[in-house]
C-alpha cells in the first residue's frame, strides 16, 4: 500500500508538469469534516475529501487507520480508524491530504480511557521519630490531596504525562506517650480515598544507666574550648551559609590548628533557619545537616570535644518575643523544637560522649534582659524557656543510642550568668548520674570586651578615665562566685560557651593580655571552662575576635599566638606560685 501511495504521488506530479496534456478543470480541495474525534474505545470515522484529481490521504501516527474508497465525481471516501486507547491521556494526530497543488491537514483526538483514581499505598505507619514517605497517585487530573492529621504534612508533586502525581509525606516526631491515627484524603473530582497514617507512642523514655557528671570531670575534659563563631552561624536573607560573612569553608586543618594551638574543644555554632522544613515535620535540609556532621567529624579526628547548637535561630523560629504570651505559637515552636532536634540527635546518635547537644544560644525577646516586658515579668520568659529546654532533653534522651546518656548543654535567659542563676530550673534528666551543664557567656564588662567604641583599658592599674570600673577585677570574679554558689558547689557542671574581648589597639594591648589571663585564671580556680570566642574578623575595634584561620588553624597574628598561649596556661600552669593573685599583681 505505502509503495502503491508515492508511485501515485509521482504519477500526479508528472501529470501535473505534462505540458502537451489539456489542464484539468480547477476543484478547490475540500474535507469534511475539518476535524475527527474518538472516544477511548476507538473506531471507525467517514471522511469525504473532494479535489479535482485523486488526493492522497497520509498519517504518521500508528494508531490511525487509513483506507480509501473509489474516486469519482472529484470526491473521495475515506474511512478513518482509531485503535483503542489504553493511555489515560488525551491523544492526537494529524491527517495530511496532498491534493492538485493543494494540501490541508485534519485534526484527529481520542480521548483517554476512563481512569479511576489509585493510589500505589494506602497504609504508611511511622516510627516515634516521624520521617518522610511517597506514594504515587493515578487520576484523570491533577488531585487534591489534604491531611486531617495535624502531625501529618503532604506535599503534592507535578503530574506527568501517565497522569501519575507524586505526594510526599511528612510526619513530625511524636513527643506525647499516646500512638496516633490519622487520614490523608486523596480527591479528583467526586472521587476520592482515604490513605492511613500512624505514627508510634513517644514519651515513655527509659531512665539510662550513667555515671553522674562531676563540674572536674567537666572541666579537665573541655577546659580551654574555641568557638568556631560566624561560620556555621552566619546567615542572610534568611538561610544560613558557611561564608556568608566572610570566612572561609571550615577544613580539617582547621580543627588541628585548634587542637595545636592548646585547645581541648570547639563549639561548633550552627544555625538552622533556611534549612529546615514546613510545619508539622519540620524536616531538616539534608545537604546542610551533612555539612554540620562532616565538621564535627573534623573535630573528632582532630581528638576535641565537640559542641553543636541551635545558634542564630533566636533571631527567627526561636523567637521568645512572640511565644511567651501566645500560648497557641508556643505550641508551634515546641513542636519544631521536638522535631528539629530529633533530627540532629538521630544524626549523631551513634558519636561518643565527645560530641556534647547544647539546646539554644542567647535565647531572650531582644532586649537583652532590659525590655519593658522582661523587666516587668521576667518569670514567663523563664517559664517559656525552661519548656523549651525540658523538650530539648526529651528529643535527644528518646532517640537512644549514644544520646541516652550524652552530655547535654542547657542555657538560661540570654545565657547571662545573672539571668541563668535567677530563672533556669534544669530540665528532668532520663539518667541515673546528671548528665546535664549550664551554659552561660560572659562578656563582661561589656564596655571593655564589645561595645562600640571600645573602654581602651582594664583593671586595677589602669588609667582612671580609661576604664570601666574601680572594681573591674572584683566584678568578674563576683559573676564566677555566683555560678560556683548556684551550681559548682552543688555538684552541677558549668561552663562558659563564650567568653573574649575585641581586639584593642596596639598601645593598649598589654590590658588586653591581662583581662585575658585574669578571667581564664579566675575561671579556672573556680572549674569553669571557658570557649574562646573567634569570629574570623581581624583587625581592631568592636566585634573583631580573630585567633585561628578558620580555614588554616593557623595564628592569624604573633598577639593572637600570645593571648591564646595566656589562656592555655591560665588553665594548665600547675606551679604552686602561680596564683590569681600573681596574675593581679603582673598587671600592666
């Protein structure tokens, strides 16, 4: 038949260019109907072309059926056959008529065969933990899919050219002792079906056997730390990025020059914002969460204690400001909370107690503990923020596994020695032995350490006008006194996650040298460990805390090799004579 078909297109073409023939009265090609269309089961269509010699009918696609019919009285039969349609999309092709220096073109569509609505499961249980599932929807349409369950979160994918849709589950962890049931509905049009979900009990987390923390223990293991400070934490327009603000990407080296350099730990600050997930799940950027575990890899081969948080996050979902009197966003941000660091406990539920959990940062409302509203009630921030530490606790202890009995970090008010003493009620531990330390900062006085300009000098022999207080060294060593008081004495390990003072110029270094060795020295006497904060910003002035390369681990300056080599013996010098009253009498 295709051979029968070009020998005639050949044929008309020469008759066409014959000029001793007499030419063919002129018949303007025509078809009817302009257009065919088929149901899903397919069939047979009449088409009548008229044209002033015999038109050729073609189609390329292999579900139409051509067959011609006699030619006469310039008009042509011709029966066009559809093959059932087994696709569950609409399908199309093109007629071509080649007629007497004419051609036109009909349109032929089928349409899909009658689709029900499936889905590929229909049953999806979860774990305590919650996670994530995918189940693929067939419909004639793209679906709607909803959850009745408010721990359950869908997100419905593209449909492709099979009408299959993709839909992904989210469950949040489940921090209640109660196993739950829900639906997520599937519709398409008046049809639906009902997909169930469950996810375990949680709560019910069994007391783990551990020897209790001793402030000693503590202190021997961490004392001096570093803080790998704006790396991990930095952050703009709303996602964190590990050179954002500048610093270099974080390197093996990095974590060896820490331990060179003296140091025994390094708090790894990390903040989640822009990688963490939609409400309930909340799920955790993966790409992200795997740059954090290849960090603290670093450390551990490097042999340091290793801290991660939940640093910048205050700023954003951690938002105290806006939980504290909204019982309903308070409940949104616990719940975030459980399933965050659920996640990161899970990640790292296999790592010694080397690697320490510290809930939060400077948890405050933005006033630094000097906003109306926390100077008029500062017991409901306290409150809001002892729940969220106890949630804290609960996500790491119910994950099992080396997070059971891990070291955990609990901060108080803004981690301020003054707030965390006056409101933080530690969370109810699931071990036999304490394994929980407070967690402050301490700047102080923040005249001298951060602010903007700097208070040039410190200390008992410094220039009267240059300096913040008559009593700078008593006033330090008051805050120490009262963290010892609160807790140390009681047992109860503290430690000093962040601690420092901007660089100064040159002619005042040699204060600077000495509130460096008197705080450690302070410190020490008094079994707090003490972090170092460095920020990777070199120079002088305000926030300027460079000490190791953050991408070398090298010194970035010999004063930088100097004041760290004052911390390192304020904390390991052990010759009798050398005292805090030695340190005060050295004074510049």
């Amino acid at each position: 038949m295709y051979i029968e078909r070009i020998l005639r297109i050949f044929l008309l073409a020469f008759a066409l260019s014959a000029c001793d023939k007499k030419p063919v009265e002129s018949v303007t090609l025509a078809v009817q109907p302009s257009t065919l269309s088929f149901d899903a089961a397919g069939g047979t269509k009449e088409l009548t072309v008229t044209c002033g010699v015999r038109p050729l009918v073609t189609c390329t696609s292999d579900w139409i059926g051509i067959k011609e019919g006699d030619y006469a009285s310039n008009t042509l039969s011709v029966r066009i056959t559809a093959s059932p349609n087994t696709d569950i999309s609409t399908r199309t092709a093109t007629l071509r008529i080649i007629g007497d220096k004419q051609n036109l073109t009909v349109a032929v569509t089928q349409d899909p065969r009658d689709v029900e609505i499936s889905v590929s499961a229909d049953s999806f249980p979860f774990t305590r933990f919650g996670g994530e599932a995918e189940f693929t929807v067939t419909s004639p349409g793209r679906p709607q899919v909803t959850s009745e369950a408010d721990w359950c979160g869908v997100i419905v994918g593209e449909s492709d050219s099979q009408n299959h849709t993709r839909v992904k589950l989210q469950v949040a962890a489940n921090p209640t002792d109660q196993a739950q049931t829900g639906t997520v509905t599937v519709r398409n049009g008046a049809d639906r079906i009902t997909v169930r979900v469950s996810r375990e009990a949680g709560g019910n987390i069994p007391v783990a056997t551990a020897e209790g923390l001793t402030p000693q223990q503590v202190f021997d293991a961490m004392a001096p730390g570093w803080n790998l400070g704006n790396q991990m934490d930095a952050i703009n327009n709303g996602v964190s990025g590990e050179t954002v603000w500048g610093n270099p990407k974080c390197t093996q080296a990095t974590m060896d020059g820490v331990k060179a350099a003296g140091f025994k730990a390094v708090r790894i600050c990390v903040t989640w914002e822009g990688h963490i997930g939609p409400a309930p799940a909340h799920r955790l950027d993966e790409k992200w969460l795997s740059r954090v575990a290849e960090i603290v890899d670093y450390a551990e081969k490097a042999g340091l204690i290793a801290i991660v948080n939940t640093h910048h996050d205050e700023s954003y979902w951690l938002d105290i400001a806006k939980a504290y009197d909204d019982a309903k966003r308070n409940e949104a941000v616990k719940n975030e909370i459980f399933c965050v660091w659920t996640q990161i406990a899970q990640r790292f539920a296999d790592k010694g107690e080397w690697l320490i959990l510290e809930s939060f940062n400077e948890i405050q409302d933005g006033g630094w503990g000097w906003s109306d509203a926390f100077r008029k009630n500062p017991q409901a921030q306290y409150r809001v923020l002892n729940e969220w530490n106890q949630l804290f606790v609960d996500a790491v202890r119910s994950t099992g596994g080396q997070n059971a009995t891990r070291w955990l970090g609990i901060p108080g008010y803004a981690a301020s020695p003054a707030f965390t003493v006056a409101g933080l009620e530690l969370p109810k531990d699931y071990t036999t032995g304490n394994r929980l330390m407070v967690a402050a900062h301490d700047y102080d006085p923040y005249n001298y350490t951060l602010s903007n300009p700097l208070v040039r000098q410190w200390g008992h022999t410094a220039d009267a006008d240059k300096r913040v207080s008559d009593r700078d060294e008593a006033n330090l060593i008051a805050v120490f006194d009262n963290l010892k008081t609160a807790y140390v004495d009681k047992g109860i390990p503290v430690y000093l996650g962040e601690m420092g003072c901007s660089r100064h110029e040159a002619a005042d270094i040699p204060y600077q040298r000495y509130y460096m060795e008197y705080f450690c020295k302070g410190a020490a006497d008094r079994v707090l460990p003490m972090y170092l904060w460095d920020n990777g910003y070199r120079g002088t002035g305000s926030e300027t805390h460079a000490y190791l390369d953050h991408a070398t681990g090298q010194f970035v300056n010999d004063e930088s090799r100097t004041l760290v080599g004052l911390i390192v013996k304020a904390v390991t010098e052990k010759d009798p004579a050398y005292t805090l009253e030695s340190v005060y009498d050295s004074a510049p």
